[in-house]
C-alpha cells in the first residue's frame, strides 16, 4: 500500500473552489452545516458515516441538536489529500438530500 500523498497549497485551494460549504483551516476541511430538525443531522451523520467506511476515512465531527461541524485531515498524509475532498463530495451529495437552516 503506497503512502497518501498530501496536497499542496495550490492542490487544495483549487479542490475547494469545487466544493462548495466547505474550507481549509490548519491543514483541515471545515464544514458546519445546521439542519432543519436533530433527526435530519444524525440521519446525515448516519448516512456519512457509511461513506467514511466505505472510503476508510473517518470524519472527526460534532453534533449539537440542529447543528454537525464536520473536520477532515489525513493524518497519515500530515494534511489534506484526495480523501479529504471524496469525503467531503460525497457528504455535499449526502446534504443535498436536506433541509439546510
């Protein structure tokens, strides 16, 4: 199994004009999006989390009723890489299923 690459500044700046709710802070993807009910956020999360497995990534995320903030890194990359941003594209598909206050 090769290394995860991590992505350059430049890498990273394109990818997230592609990705919209999303931003990069300390070497991680940031995203908080508030629901329209609690129900709402843990089905996201429920359904989210079922990406990560499949990706074998995992979010590191936070919920608060209406509210999920979601952080991405690639630990084993130092940074973002190509996971952080499938993750984070198929969370947005998996919203868009949503009602987002």
């Amino acid at each position: 199994m090769s290394p995860v690459k991590r992505l350059s500044d430049q890498e990273v700046a394109e990818r997230l004009g592609k990705l919209p709710g999303w931003s990069a802070a300390g070497g991680r993807l940031v995203r908080t999006a508030k629901f329209a009910s609690f129900e709402d956020a843990i089905a996201f999360m429920a359904r989210s989390a079922f990406e990560a497995a499949r990706l074998d990534h995992h979010p590191d995320w936070s919920n608060s009723y209406r509210t999920v903030r979601i952080e991405l890194t690639t630990h084993e990359a130092g940074g973002l890489s190509d996971l952080d941003f499938e993750l984070a594209s198929r969370m947005n598909r998996i919203m868009s299923a949503f009602d987002l206050q």
